[in-house]
C-alpha cells in the first residue's frame, strides 16, 4: 500500500487541512503574541506604541487573574471529580440487569444535548431563580429562606451546572467501557472468592482506566473553554468571583475594550493550556495507540 | 451476565436506575412542562403540575416572533454547512493518514488534536479583527468556517478512527482489481466508511448546533444562530418563563433527536474509537 | 502466458534490505511456492510481484515485458489475500464482479463468466449473499472466484489457507491444485508450511532473510537440500543435524539423517526414548542420545517403544554432508 504514487497522492490530500488548521491557529496567535506587547485601547485609539511587558505585568499584578486562575482549575477540577465518580456509580448502576436500558440511556445522555445557554438558563431561572425557582418553591416549603445560588455561591453553582451537562458523558463512555468487560473475568474472580467489592477495586476499576483518561482528556479540552455558561448565568460576578481565565480576557477584551491587555491574557492562557495539553498527551498517546 | 439475580434485588436496582435517570433528566422535562404552561402558571408558587393550565401559546408567539425563524434557520445552516465543509477537508486527509501512514503520521494527528486545547480566547481578538477585516463578521459564512475550523480536528480524528478499522487488504484488492483511486473510493472506500461518516456527520452537527463562543463573539443579530440567541435572553424576572422555556425547547429538540439517534456511535465518535 | 521473471530485484524499507537482491524465473503454467520462515520476505516477494510494493532496483518481467513501473492492475494478475479481503458490503456476486466492472466488461458477458466461476467453485447458491453469510472456506472461494473471472496471467496467493481450521485446509489444498490442473495458468503461492509447499508445486523457492536458498521441485529439495537451512526447513519432522565427531567420521562439519531413514533394533547409537507419538500410520519418537543429542525418528506402522525406554538406532540410508559453511558436500 505504499508505492510513489500513493505517497504523493496522500501528501496532496493530508495538505489542505494541515494548511488552514495552521492558518486558523498560527496567524492569529502571532497577531494576539503581537497585540500583548503594545498599547491598544479601542477607547483611546490615538494612544499606542510598545509597552513590552506592561500588559503582562498588568495581569499578574492583578488580583482578579489569580481568582480567575483558581476559579478555572477550580471548575476544571470540580467538574472532572464529580462527573468521573458519580459516573462511575451511575454506570455500575445501568449496568445491572434493569428493565428499560434502553430508555433509562435516553434519558441519562439527554443533558449532554442540551446547547450551554439553555443549559445554563434553565438552572439559572426555572431552578436557582431566588423569587421564581423550584428550589425556592421546596426552600419555602420548609419554611426556609431561599438559597441566593448564583449570588452566594456563584462557582459551586456554575460548576453544579457544568458538572450536570458532562454527567451524561462520563457516565455513557464508562457504560461502554463496562459492558466491554467479559463476564467470565467477574465469575473467574468471583470463584476466587472476591466480594463485589473486592471485585470492584481489583476487576472493574482497572479495566476502566482507559476509558477514565479518555473521558478526563476529552472533557479538559472542553472544560477549559468553558465560556457559555458563565455569560448566560453571572457575567462572571458578582464582582469577578465566578470570572474564569477565558471570562477575564472576554471582559478585557469586550467590556473594557482593553486590546492589548486581553491579548496578554490570551498568552498567559495558552502557555497554561499548553502545560495542560503536555501532560494529557503524553497519557493519551500511550492510550490511544491506534 | 448470565446470572440470575434475585427478583427482589432486580427490582430494587430497577427502581434506582429510573430514580437516577429521572433526577437526571428532570431539568429538561420541567423546562419542557413550563414551556406549556401559561406565564402566571410558571411561576406560581408553589409550583403547579396537575393543576397547572396548559397552552401551546407559547410556541405560536415564539415562532412567530418575526426573529426567531431566522435565528433557527441559522442555526441548521451554520451547523450543517460547517460539518459538510469540514467533511469535504477532513475526508480526503483522514483516508490518507489512515492508509498511506508515513513517520510524521502520528505526530500531525497529535498536533491537530492539541490545536484543539488553545483556548478559544486567545485567539479571539485577532479573529474578531479578521473577521471584521474580511467582511465576516456577522455573516453565515464566517460563522461557517469559523466552526468548521473549530470542529476539523475533531472531523479527522473520527474519520481517522473509522479508516483505520477498514482493512488495508481490501483497498489493496480493489487495486488488484483494476480500480483507480476513484473508483476506489467510489466503490469500495465510501460504502464501508459511510456508517462512520454518518456518524460524523451527526456528532459535528451536534457540536456546531450547541457552540456557544464563537457564535456569541462573532455576530450580533444578522446570522446569530440559536444558542447566541438564548444566551442573551437576558434576566427575564419570571416575566417569560414559559416563552424563554418554549424557544429553549424548540432549540434543543432537533439535537436531542438527533442525539438520541446517533448515542451508540457518540460514545466510541467522541472518544475517537478509544472506547467502543 | 504466464510467464515471471526478476533480475536483480532489491526491496528496502529504509536502511533496512528486506531482499537484497533476488533473480528468479517462473514458466508459464508453473505452479510455484514461495516458503521460509516469517519475517524472510516472501510476502514481501510476491507483493513486488503484484505491484503493491516499488522495488528499490531491479526489474520485473511479465511475458517478457518490463512490468516493474505498472500499476497492479495493469500487470493483469490476480491475487488471493490472507485474509480473503472481500468486500463486505457487496454480495458475493458482486464481489467476483467487480473486477470485471472494473475493466469496463460487457455486463452479458459478464454475467456469463460469474456464473461459470460460481460453478466450478459450487457458489452458485450463495451468490446474493454477502461475506458475512458465508463460512470461512466459502469465503476463501469467493477470494478466488474473484480471481479467476479476470483469467489472469497468473494467479498470486498469500498465505491463503492460514485462516482455515486443519482439516479444510486439506480440502482447499485440493481445490487450488485441481484448479491449477485445469485452468493450467502460472500460480504462486506463498506459505509459510512446508507440507503445503511439498503437496501443491512444481517448483518450490526456498527463501531466507530476503535470499534464496535454493530452488527446485519438492523432491530435489527433500533428497539433495543444497544447505543447512533447506535441509532443515523441508520435510516433516526435521531432519537431525549432527555435529561433533559423528560428523568428523563422515569427514563433515555436519551430517543430516532424515527421521525416516533411522532404524530402531541394534545400532551404533544408544539413548533413552523421550516423547513418543503412535498414530497407527506412523510412529514419531524422540530419543536422547548421548553426545548426539535429540535424534528424531519416524517408524512406518507401529513401533513398540514408549516414553523412559532404552533402544538402540542405526542410520539406514542417505547421509546428508555439510561443510562448515552449511553448503553440501558432494
């Protein structure tokens, strides 16, 4: 399968994704590389110039960066913990002999479909709303004071929301991975005397190591993004205490219209995702070898 | 499992499972419920159910909102077009990569994936900037080849996965054969690779349809699809519940049937065949 | 016409000389088999020969025309892949078709030869169903219905029957050498099993890391193996190869006795039976002999030795001599 000819016919066809992906990433990283080190304000046009690192030292000086830093590891972390566990238990659960696999599947994969902004505003005004939600209605049911969600616990609820639409996810991709696992394997370990939960900890678990890297790299990808939700809920408030990294150069960037230092931020972000990238590759590319 | 578990405990996991699912999927079956009750009805407190009145109002005055027909139509020509588009790019470079390897193979398919990890905000202003340049902005063009660009290294890697499971003999055959490259293609390639391009085809329309970055960031009104749309229904103080929960329903509904359709191939799609 | 032939054919893969340089004729008609041990680049061989692979250097004749820069598909060869390689999603009528449509063919004419292949290899009743249906030796019929519609110039098959449980093997083995009786078209067949290169060629290559050993018709190689590796590889068990002062006596660096050309009774050498296998026909016994080692012996019928016991072997027959380079000696 490998003459001359094929070989060239390949470059040719592999060459026009691998041109505009570069394009798409590398013209505008240069463009946000070039922006960072200068002045650009959309408000103040006529000023500009080179400011070298002032626009970096601007973030790191800035007491917001760092909450937007602990609030993204934050939701990253607390989304990937909650989805993993509770999907590992959701699995075990779907995988027992129930009636209605098929429709219990429907319904567990339902939120995954949901877009973020509908996501976001249906626990925003049907659930967390303070005056209209049904948890005010069950909290004033109790005789109990509703619960300010959004206002009080801003990124506890963001990363509830969050958490609920990747649910789904974790727990379809570990249902697979589960009903990947022969049968033989729990009744050889069963024969051997292992108690459900030994065989838990030494069979199942094991085997679903790989579909856990898989289900935490995919799912980091996507986290780090993670834009829609927050506009559509808090804007990052109140204050900056739900503001995440990707939500701090939004507001630079749109709010305050503050090119230059937006672009610092982007750079900052992508030297971070970067790091992240480097260690999920390098557990993936053991994983994925195809 | 082969073994018979007790009629008791089969019962009880039974009722836990549906209890589990239900939680889960009870935020989209409330917001489903309020889009047909009337707007006094959606926030009465306590919150009504049997006693709720029930309307189709809602949909009829969302519809016919002059605006949201536009938006929905943009939303399935930016997601469709972006997927084919992506599709057209992605097929002969994933065939390629699939069966002519070389050393850089590997590394290529890595590198696109990591284009993948660069948060979108980085490169945000730029494209902005661009998009202004070039007459994009706000345009179903622009939107289109901003989420084909977001989505291709997703694109090839399924269609990747998928190659690869085709075994090289069978092209070699077909070259034994006497088939050209098109023929190839034509006969043998694109019948056995049109489950998997499907299922492709389905999950990219998913994600463009539910993009929320790009389409908040690059439009204002003109070509805003749907999920820029819902996104800045701003702060209705329980004037619109049962309209903003109608316009949300009408704008998941095609992908939760869709979704639903093409769940088997989401797990081992998503996962680009690492789990199956 | 069939007919093959290789000058100075070179394959690397890099840095690495998979065949560093091979010369070979095939006559029209022959049936010939590629043998060695995996990994000695006989699949190799055979895809240079159908065009799936470039040659490094050297050049490859078909019907005394330079073949080497065409395209499979236009040498006008056929070839049967290991793993069948039929397409799924086409019934098996289309599958032995498709060739022919590929050469834009009269779809009468067509018709008539898919038929006519479909009977000689009794798949007329399975032609609407498609490979998923069929069982494994059915498959490997469609593999070579596909074949022979084209009416090749030759007939290239890679490992075919490796896919096939032991016993339809046999039966396969069969076919193919009936086919090849009455189509009388030049086939090369590649194995790695010796008792299939034995039972179907005419001429058998023997072929380790990338060279030739020897070439010949399955008898020459059996009775006068032109090395080491030859005598080693062709027939079953192996031959015993002794070196040390047996040899010495023969005025050798070794000496090889095949298992059947040993007698059991009285003898020279004395050892203490290992394994023995009795399946009626024969008798396959293993004995330790002292500064020998192993000696492997085939007993036609029934020999009345068993695991633990002490006999005595004679060598009764052709004594194969090799020099300290493993070529024969005359």
């Amino acid at each position: 399968m490998s003459t001359q000819s094929t070989r060239l016919a390949a470059r040719f066809m592999v060459a026009p994704s691998v041109i505009v992906l570069f394009i798409w990433m590398i013209v505008p990283l240069a463009m946000t590389a070039y922006f960072s080190f200068r002045l650009y304000r959309l408000l103040s046009p006529d000023r500009s110039g080179w400011v070298g690192f002032n626009n970096y030292v601007w973030f790191f000086n800035s007491p917001d960066f760092w909450l937007a830093l602990t609030n993204t590891l934050l939701l990253v972390g607390g989304v990937l913990i909650i989805t993993v566990i509770l999907g590992v238990l959701i699995a075990l659960l779907l995988d027992q002999p129930v009636k209605g696999q098929g429709v219990l599947r429907i319904l567990v994969i339902a939120p995954f479909f949901v877009m973020p902004p509908v996501a976001a505003s249906i626990w925003e005004n049907l659930f967390m709303h303070p005056q209209n939600g049904l948890f005010a209605a069950i909290a004033r049911g109790f005789g109990a004071q509703p619960i300010l969600f959004l206002e009080s616990y801003p990124m506890p609820s963001v990363i509830a929301i969050v958490a609920w639409e990747w649910l789904p996810f974790a727990t379809l991709i570990l249902l697979t991975a589960m009903q990947s696992l022969s049968s033989e394997q729990l009744e050889a370990a069963e024969m051997d005397g292992a108690s459900a939960l030994s065989r838990f900890r030494y069979i199942i678990l094991p085997h679903l190591t790989r579909a856990i890297t898989v289900v935490i790299l995919i799912q980091t990808i996507f986290l780090l993004g993670i834009f829609g939700e927050i506009y559509t809920t808090t804007q990052g408030g109140p204050g900056s205490a739900s503001t995440t990294l990707p939500y701090m150069i939004f507001k630079q960037a749109i709010v305050a219209k503050d090119i230059g230092r937006a672009a610092a931020g982007g750079i900052i972000a992508v030297i971070l995702a970067n790091i992240v990238a480097y260690f999920l590759m390098r557990s993936i590319g053991k994983h994925l070898d195809a | 499992m082969a073994r018979a578990a007790s009629p008791r405990r089969r019962l009880l996991t039974t009722l836990a499972a549906w209890f589990v699912a239900l939680l889960i999927f009870f935020p989209v079956l409330w917001m489903i419920l309020t889009s047909f009750k009337t707007e006094a009805s959606a926030v009465a407190s306590p919150p009504e159910l049997l006693g709720a009145s029930w309307t189709l109002e809602n949909y009829v005055e969302v519809w016919s909102r002059s605006d949201y027909p536009r938006f929905f139509w943009n939303s399935v020509v930016i997601s469709v077009g972006s997927t084919l588009l992506g599709l057209a790019i992605a097929i002969p470079s994933a065939w390629a990569m699939a069966f002519v390897p070389g050393k850089r193979t590997k590394d290529l398919l890595m590198w696109m994936l990591s284009t993948k990890m660069m948060p979108a905000v980085a490169v945000m202003i730029p494209i902005y900037l661009l998009f202004q340049q070039l007459g994009l902005f706000d345009t179903k063009i622009g939107l289109i080849l901003a989420l084909m660009l977001m989505n291709l290294p997703i694109i090839i890697w399924m269609l990747y996965t998928y190659f690869k499971e085709i075994p090289g003999e069978i092209l070699e055959a077909a070259r034994m054969d006497g088939a050209g490259m098109w023929s190839e293609i034509a006969y043998v390639l694109t019948p056995m690779a049109l489950p998997g391009i499907a299922s492709t085809m389905l999950l990219n329309i998913i994600l463009a349809w539910n993009e929320a970055f790009w389409t908040i960031v690059l439009t204002t009104t003109k070509a805003a699809p749907l999920s820029a749309f819902i996104a800045s229904f701003s702060a209705p103080q329980g004037l619109f519940y049962a309209k903003l929960s109608a316009a949300s329903a009408m704008a998941i509904m095609p992908i939760l049937i869709l979704g639903w359709f093409s769940q088997k191939q989401l797990v081992r799609g998503l996962t680009f065949g690492a789990v199956k | 016409m069939g007919q093959i032939t290789l000058k100075s054919v070179r394959k690397s893969f890099g840095e690495v000389d998979v065949i560093p340089s091979i010369d070979l004729a095939i006559d029209d008609g022959e049936f010939v088999v590629f043998v060695g041990p995996s990994g000695c680049g006989k699949s190799t061989l055979l895809r240079l020969i159908a065009g799936l692979e470039d040659t490094t250097s050297g050049t490859i004749e078909i019907d005394g025309k330079d073949a080497t820069a065409l395209p499979p598909a236009k040498r006008g060869l056929a070839m049967v892949f290991q793993s069948y390689a039929l397409y799924p999603h086409m019934t098996v009528k289309k599958n032995i078709g498709f060739p022919l449509k590929m050469a834009g063919m009269d779809p009468a004419e067509a018709e008539k030869r898919i038929q006519r292949a479909a009977s000689v290899l009794n798949l007329t009743n399975y032609l609407e169903r498609k490979p998923g249906q069929l069982s494994g030796g059915q498959r490997q019929r469609v593999a070579i219905g596909r074949a022979i519609v084209r009416e090749p110039a030759a007939f290239l098959f890679d490992e075919p029957l490796s896919n096939l449980d032991a016993a339809l093997r046999v039966g396969m083995r069969q076919e193919i050498s009936e086919l090849h009786q009455s189509l009388k078209t030049t086939m090369i067949y590649v194995t790695h099993d010796q008792v299939e290169a034995m039972t179907m060629a005419d001429k058998i290559v023997v072929l380790n890391a990338g060279r030739i050993e020897q070439v010949g018709s399955p008898l020459t190689l059996y009775h006068t193996p032109k090395n080491i590796f030859v005598a080693g590889f062709i027939g079953s068990p192996r031959m015993n190869l002794i070196e040390g002062p047996e040899a010495a006596k023969h005025n050798a660096h070794t000496i090889g006795i095949r298992p059947e050309h040993i007698t059991v009774g009285d003898g020279p050498w004395e050892g203490v039976v290992g394994l023995s296998e009795h399946l009626g026909s024969d008798s396959f016994i293993k004995v330790d002999v002292p500064g020998l080692g192993i000696i492997n012996v085939r007993g036609a019928g029934e020999l009345n030795v068993h695991h633990g016991d002490r006999i005595k072997l004679a060598p009764a027959g052709k004594i194969h001599r090799f020099d300290a380079n493993g070529m024969a000696m005359a």
